[in-house]
C-alpha cells in the first residue's frame, strides 16, 4: 500500500470512529464537532509517524545500486589504468635508455 492511501486509510478510519465516539460521549453540537476533530487529528499524525518508521526501517535499509551504470564507470576507469600504465612503461624504457646511453658516453669519455 502507498503512503499517500496508507494516510488517507487512517484519517478516514479516524474520523468514523470519532464520530462514533462523539455521538456516544458528546453533550452539544460543538462537543460533536470537537471530538471529531480532535480524534481525526489524532489518526492524520498517527498514520505520518508510522510511515515514517516504516521509510525509516525498512525502505532505508532496501537502497538502490545502479549496476549498470556502475560497471561502465569501471570499465572506463580500468582503460584509462590501462593506457596510463603503457605510458609509464615508455617513459621508463626511455629513461632507462638515457640512463644506459649516458653511462655508456661517460664510460668512452673516460676511456
């Protein structure tokens, strides 16, 4: 049942019974009207504290997890990964290149 027809349920449920309930204990028409009302009120609020509590417990806990969405981000991420890891190993080879090519001139230099 939804929220909304949850609501509507109780009030109406609330204003039945305290009509019922003002008809046997009420001495005027004010006093009538007066406990409707109030029980009706009662019933309206009631109802919104139970829909909170069951929002609170039980579709807070359910939550939402986009897989799909979720799995082309990662799909995503690990390409760049990937790329970014071949662009290291260039920047390494050629470094480690330098590095032989710069011995290997300091070594004929001395020679």
């Amino acid at each position: 049942m939804r929220g909304n027809n949850f609501v509507a349920f109780l009030t109406v449920q609330g204003f039945f019974l305290g009509l019922a309930f003002a008809v046997l204990q009420a001495r005027s028409a004010t006093d009538i009207l007066t406990y409707t009302a109030l029980i009706t009120i009662f019933f309206y609020l009631f109802s919104h504290l139970v829909i909170a509590m069951y929002y609170r417990t039980y579709v807070g806990k359910k939550g939402y997890f986009p897989k799909a969405s979720h799995e082309r981000e990662l799909d995503y991420f690990i390409r760049e990964i990937e790329k970014r890891e071949v662009l290291i190993d260039q920047d390494y080879d050629i470094g480690e290149s330098q590095s032989t090519m710069g011995t290997a001139a300091a070594t004929q230099k001395a020679a």
